[in-house]
C-alpha cells in the first residue's frame, strides 16, 4: 500500500525516537530532525510506508555512527519474553483449539513494536483476551495450513519472536516444514537471525533486506525463490501488510492494527489483532 | 525560552492535528504537510515554541480558508465547562482556602489544550485531586495578591476560560481589579474575547496578537502599556511560560506541564500541575 499523510508525522516522530536512543547529541539530533524535514517536504507517498521510512532511518544510522541503535532494547524484549514463553505455552495447552490459541499468542507479539506508539512488551494475558480479535478467515488459514507441506513465517519485532516461536512449535508438531524469515540486517527493532535464534527459533532464513516489512527489489535471489516456492506465507505486523498486501502471493497477515492508514486499509479499527487473508490470495496445491 | 529538538515534532504532529480538522482535502493536508517539513528544515530553534509553530498555522489558515478551524470544538469546551461551573464554585466553597481552592480550579482548566496532546476536558475530580500538584510558591503568591490592587490575568485556551473565572471571581470577591486577557484573532484554540463573554468574564482586553503565548513584539501599544503597568500578572499555560519566563515582569504561571521541554526547563515531570513564579519576578508595590 501507498503512503498516507499521516505517515509523514508518523515517521519523523520515530526518527525522534530512535535518535534519542542512538545519541545523546542535541546537535546530532537537530541535524537528523531538519535534515529529515527536508526530505519528507519532497516525499513520495506512492511508496510503501517502510519504503518511505528507510532513507531516514540510515542517515540516523551514519550520523549517530550507531547502526542498531535498539540493540540492548532488542535484547531485553527477547529476555523478557522467554520468562513469558512457558506461560504461552501453558496458554496453548489449555486451549481446545491449540492452532487457533498459538495463532492468538502470535498475534499478542505484534503488541512490541518500535517503529509505532505501541511500544511496551503487553504481558497482561487477561486483558489481551478482552482485545478486539478479528478472527473471521481462521477456518481458511486452518485450511490452508493443512493442506501446506512448506509453510514460509515472515517475522516481524525482535521478542515478538517469542510469541511466533509458540505458533511454528504447533505447526511443526502438525509436521509442516517451517521457514522463519529475518532482516540481513538490523532496521528499528525488527528481528535478525541472531533475534530469532535467541528466541529459541530453528530453521531461520535472511531475506537480503536491511529495510521494514518485505520490498520485493530489496530482497535476495534466494529469498525470492523461497517466497515464489512455498504454499502459504504467515506474514506478521503491518511493515509486513504495507509492502506485501498488493502481491499475488498466498499470504495469511498476522497483525494488530496501530495507525490509521492501515485501520482505513483493512476496515477494522485501531487497536484490533486480525487474522486477514490477502486479497490476492489463492492456494497453491 | 528558545525551542527544542521536541518542538519539531511537536509542531508537525499539531500541524496534521488541525489540518484533519479544518479540511477533508487529502491533498490539501499533504501540501501543508510537505510545506511544513521544508519550513521545519531550515527551522531556527532560538524562536520560542509560538514563534517557531506560527507561520504553519498561518499556512493552515491559508491552504484550507479555513481561519478558525477549531471554532466548533472551542464552542463545545466552552459549553461544557459551563456545566461544570456550579461544581466548580462548589469545589472552591468547601475548601477552608479559597483562593487556593480557585487557584486549583484554574490549573484544572488548563488540562485543555488542543495545542498539546491533552485535549480532553478533564472533568474527574476525585483524579484530578490526586494529580501531582507542585505549590511551592503559593504563599508568595498569596501575598502578592494581597499587595496588588490590579491584577492581569493572561488567559490561554477556550473552555478553561470557565475555570479561569472562577479564580477571578475569588480575586473579585477580595477586591481586586483584574483585566482577562485574550488574543485578537484565533489561534489553534485560544480564547478570544467572544469565548471569555461566553464563559461569563467581564473586563476582557486584547493582546493585538494571533500567535500563541505573549510575544511582546506582537503586542498592541495599548496592551504593552496594561503589562507594564500591572503589578502582578498571572499567566496560563505552557504557551504563556515559553514566551513569557525570560521577561523582567511580576508574573506567577499557572501551568499543566505537557512536553519535555518544559518539564526539563521547570525541572518537575509531565503531568505537574504548576503554581511558579517568574525567575525575574520582583513585586511592584
């Protein structure tokens, strides 16, 4: 999806963000702030959000000379995840529908995210159960899964990786193959390969990509065929949804609703966890 | 007080905020928003805040033709918090001080501010009596009062005008002189002299001004005369502190601290409710 005015403001306010973990220069700071000014008074908003994003994420990168500013954030999400998974775990157990519980518990990970307002890890199970879920393409995405050998997980946040970790454990246990794609290269906080091993996730493969959600031209060689190749795609968190949802690829988008681009989008408010089908979606045999 | 990287941002979010508000031009929004970021990126951050946010505003008054885009919405807190005044009298009535009590009633009036991310009217008293309260200076304060038979009361925004008055009543009551004053034109939402008759405020004076907060050059001679000549001066709002708090005037500000900026200059947290005397504060007998 395209670019909306409220990502203007959206993205300087993270470009705030992000520098003030990354220096503790005002000067740095007020050089990155008007430097990104500059750029999104010439903006193209025909591009994807993490598109339009990238270029201000590497000059904090190159001015700060911090090029993982949300490291030790990074690190401290998983950490505190893993004293969660147990709980996860007993949660999906408990369940009748253990698919549909671990599917929940992915979906409660897309609540750690730092390139939105949602920025606090929600650890509060009782009160997640009270969120808004938007579950109605379920019975297809079970559907689906059953008839995949190969399934391809695109993740998203670093800890959030935690929570997808419960649900590819149920899809292995279901003896599907499980892929878990990660950044080549650390971009806000989204999870690298060293993320998703720390979070206890086996078979991780890099997209070639240092930029939010998936762009098809930034991607490796190898990545792509993986992507051409399997069944069905578990894709997490909106960057996931705004640069893959135009594609015609077998995805199912895992994704709590932040903004109001993507709440105008898809339908559903801020706020809410849906299970949404893409639109071009059609199963491959 | 000059700006901050903060501010930035700050002014961009404001800048989205009421452009929603006063067009559902899309396009509109988005040359406001690109004209804004190039503004923003050749900023000069030794302007105050109101100086810095100003010719955006302007920009948003011109691209929409809209030149009082928050009219409705200053309608509405104004008639709102006339339903709040009996209980606010109240509030001031049971208290064994009065003139503390109204001095309260005013810094719960400044809760509103469409210029700042808290723009509800908060009508809850039980929370808002457990709010942080920083009144360390009250005792000067009072005794000022005592001292000055006239009194300027620099209001900020409509619908805190209501709570405004119930303070100036008080200072009516212990027989003072108080002129309330207001901006010449709208800005964001500041009151004018319309929005302080309709909340009940006699005495009403102009600025001559249309820029958030008392920029001095912007003043009307006629204006500059009545700040000189007080000899005391209560002045609402964070606007009001960032142009006000490096002028050699007697002024005590009643403020809600909503910004890092502020909090960092004034050296208590967000969400402090404020009595503070100017640093250059000295009493004219």
């Amino acid at each position: 999806m395209k670019s909306e005015i409220e990502c203007l403001t959206c993205v300087y306010n993270q470009i705030l963000r992000i520098s003030k973990v990354a220096t503790e220069s005002s000067s740095d700071i007020e050089i990155i702030l008007k430097e990104s000014a500059k750029y999104l008074g010439n903006a193209n908003l025909n591009l994807t959000p993490p598109e339009l994003a990238q270029p201000l994420y590497k000059l904090v990168y190159k001015i700060t000379k911090n090029d993982d500013p949300y490291k030790n954030i990074k690190d401290e999400h998983i950490k505190i995840a893993l004293t969660l998974y147990p709980k996860l775990k007993e949660f999906v157990e408990k369940g009748s529908d253990r698919l549909l519980e671990s599917t929940k518990v992915a979906m409660m990970g897309n609540a750690i995210d730092l390139g939105s307002t949602f920025d606090k890890i929600e650890i509060d199970f009782e009160k997640f159960l009270t969120d808004n879920f938007e579950l109605n393409d379920y019975i297809e995405f079970k559907k689906a899964i059953e008839r995949s050998k190969k399934i391809l997980f695109i993740g998203d946040n670093a800890g959030e990786t935690v929570f997808d970790r419960v649900l590819i454990e149920t899809l292995l246990d279901l003896g599907k193959e499980v892929k878990y794609a990660v950044k080549s290269k650390a971009i806000i906080n989204d999870a690298t390969k060293e993320d998703a091993l720390k979070s206890g996730i086996q078979n991780v493969v890099e997209t070639g990509s240092q930029m939010a959600g998936t762009v098809l031209y930034k991607l490796s060689e190898d990545f792509i065929q993986i992507l051409k190749n399997t069944q069905l795609i578990i894709a997490k968190g909106q960057a996931n949804y705004e640069t893959l949802s135009d594609e015609e690829l077998p995805i199912f988008f895992l994704l709590k609703i932040k903004c109001a681009p993507i709440s105008r989008s898809i339908g559903y408010n801020i706020g809410t966890n849906i299970l949404l089908k893409s639109k071009k979606y059609k199963l491959k045999s």
